[in-house]
C-alpha cells in the first residue's frame, strides 16, 4: 500500500530552495539527507532533489517516490501489471527501493522507508 507520495522538485541550489520552501509551508524539512551526488529533502508533500545537471538529469524523466509499507508487496504488484524493472534494488541512507517502469511508459520509483527515517518522518509530521 502506497503510504506517502511526493512530488519532486529539482535544484541546483538546495539551501536557496529550501529556504523559500520552509517559509511557504511554515516548517522546516522532514528529511534531509545524501544520496550518491545527490542531497534529498523532503517537506511538505515535495521531495527536493539537488545536485550537478548529469546527475538530475536520470531522474528528471521519473515520478515519485512513492513511499509502500511493503516493498516486497509492491514489486509483486508492478510486475503482475506488466512493469519493467529499471533499477531493481537499490539500497539508501532512507530505506531501500526500485525503479519499474510501467506498460504506458511511466517510470515510478518505489520506496520503502527504513524504521529510522519512518519514525523522524511521523514525528516532524505532529
């Protein structure tokens, strides 16, 4: 089951982003970590994606991340329905997660978030 879903926002300045962001939504990020060249926050319902061009540029193209209860459950599900697995397993600072990219050509990232990170997320919420 789909428990969280985010809209991204790419960025080549994450601190100017997020400092807009904070003052828009009226708190701080959830979540802000690095990924590979990548530095992820989340605030709100927006995952802010910061980084050089050549490494945005894979993601662009992508929808998510879809935050699942069950990873394993939604992997079974996209490839009952006929998805292409792009990016099969991957591990992050997060949680671990997958790329599939579904038959209408819509390429989804599914994450399953790490116990950690599921609490910090909740918490920041209330």
């Amino acid at each position: 089951m789909i428990i969280r879903t985010y809209a991204r926002v790419f960025t080549h300045d994450m601190d100017a982003t997020l400092s807009c962001l904070r003052e828009l939504h009226g708190h701080p990020e959830e979540l802000r970590v690095d990924f590979a060249e990548l530095e992820i926050a989340t605030i709100g319902d927006l995952c802010v994606v910061a980084g050089p061009e050549e490494a945005l540029e894979r993601y662009r193209p992508t929808v998510g991340p879809l935050i699942v209860d069950d990873l394993d459950a939604a992997r079974e599900t996209a490839r009952r329905f006929g998805a292409e697995f792009t990016v099969p397993s991957f591990d992050s600072p997060t949680g671990r997660g997958f790329y599939a990219r579904h038959p209408d050509g819509v390429e989804m990232e599914y994450v399953q978030w790490n116990a950690e990170t599921l609490a910090r997320v909740r918490r920041a919420a209330h």
